[in-house]
C-alpha cells in the first residue's frame, strides 16, 4: 500500500530539487507564499458602505486564490521531495538486504560443501 502511495504521488507530483516550506513545531509553513490575509468585514450599514465591501471581497478573493495556489505548490514540492527522498532510502535498504542474503546464501553452500567433504 505505502508502495502504491508513493509510485502514484511520484508520478502526480514529479520529482522535485529544493524543498519550498518549513517545519514550525509540527506545523508545515509554506516559505514564499507570504500570510493569508484576513476576509474583510461586511458592511451592510448602507448600500454604499455594502458595495464597498463587495469590491474589498473581490479583491481578497484573488488574493485569496493566489495564496492557496501558491499554497498547494509548495505543499506538491515538497511531498515530491519526500516521496523521492523515501523512495531512494528504500531502493538502498533493498540492496543492502540483497547482498547481506546474498553473502549468507554463499557461505551457508560454502559450509554445506564444507561439511560433505566436497572442498
């Protein structure tokens, strides 16, 4: 199952070079997407101060957008770096296994031989 997970997130998300956010007290940060503004307040006092807000909404929600796209791009690159960097780890501890068994296999037919008087 991890094995699926990783493969279909390599292939999602690509490989990646540089990590982009940070770990703050086990919290992800993004590094470059600035802070997430506050939505600004209704005024619903008069038509005037309502349209006001409308357009301050407006305005928030492309802001708004560009930090969650900003947001979900750092957060791609660097679960990318994760996936490769597991990945690679993986690949190493599976050939070292291999020639750990490897050795065991061939002193185990060495001691074999050994034992039936074949050497």
């Amino acid at each position: 199952m991890l094995k699926r997970f990783i493969a279909t997130n390599i292939l999602l998300l690509g490989a990646a070079s540089t990590t982009a956010g940070v770990l703050k007290q086990g919290v992800w940060v993004p590094s470059s997407c600035g802070s997430r503004e506050e939505a600004p307040f209704i005024d619903t006092s008069n038509a005037d101060a309502y349209n006001a807000s409308v357009k301050a909404i407006n305005a928030w929600q492309k802001t708004a957008s560009a930090y969650d796209d900003c947001l979900v791009k750092e957060a791609n690159t660097d679960s990318a770096v994760i996936v490769k960097t597991v990945t690679d780890e993986q690949g190493k501890l599976k050939e070292i296994v291999k020639k750990i068994n490897d050795e065991l296999n061939t002193g185990r037919e060495f001691l074999d031989q050994k034992r039936k008087g074949s050497l």
